[in-house]
C-alpha cells in the first residue's frame, strides 16, 4: 500500500529535480547539492522505470519503521502491519514512498541514525 499512488498513476512520481542527479552520472561533473551517490541509485532503477527504486523506498520506510517500533518495545508483526496501515491511511507517508527523488541529501541518514539508535 505503500506504492499505491504510483500504481495508480501507472509510473513512479517524480520529483522535478530527478534529471538533475541522472546527469551526474552521464555528464561526468559535479554540481552543489547534486549527490552523485543518489544518481548512481537512481541510474541502477532506470531500466525498471523507477520501479526497483520505489521498492527499496518502500521497504526501507518499513525497515525504520520496525527499528522505530523495536527502540520502544513495541516490535510485534502484527502492530508493525497495524502502525504502518495506520500510517498509510491517515498521513502523507504513501505519497512521499513514491516519489524518487525526495531530498536524498537528509533521508541517507535515517537509517544509520535510528539503527546506530537500536542498537545502544
């Protein structure tokens, strides 16, 4: 449910700066606040339209998720499929999951935080 508004649109949502990290990659330069690291994971999607990206989105909100859920003692299966249809349903989570390019710069940082977090 989490890709939900990509499956609906037929294609993942897109950011308008999407081409600008792709052409790190093919243009061979860098430019200020265009992650070469984030074109390359964009570029390994491209040949699936985005769609192989927009999973591993999906599973690492859910990965957090969980690591959230664990940190608080809270980590069931069944109330991780609870929060996250919560979630779904009453927040914006579905729409930021599909989208591809969403601030790389500040999300590559969550996971490393929160499991650096779950683990102390």
């Amino acid at each position: 449910m989490l890709i939900a508004p990509a499956l609906w649109n037929g294609y993942p949502l897109l950011q308008y700066d999407t081409g600008g990290y792709l052409a790190r990659w093919y243009e061979g330069y860098l430019v200020p606040s265009r992650s070469t690291v984030f074109g390359l994971y964009l570029h390994f999607g491209e040949n699936s339209h985005f769609w192989i990206n927009l999973g591993v989105q999906a599973l690492a909100t859910l990965w957090i998720l969980q690591l959230t859920l664990r940190v608080f003692g809270m980590a069931r299966p069944l109330r991780l499929i609870a929060v996250s249809l919560v979630l779904i349903l009453t927040t914006a989570l579905p729409w930021l999951a599909r989208q591809t390019s969403r601030c790389p710069d500040s999300s590559h940082g969550r996971p490393a935080a929160t499991a650096s977090r779950s683990a102390g």
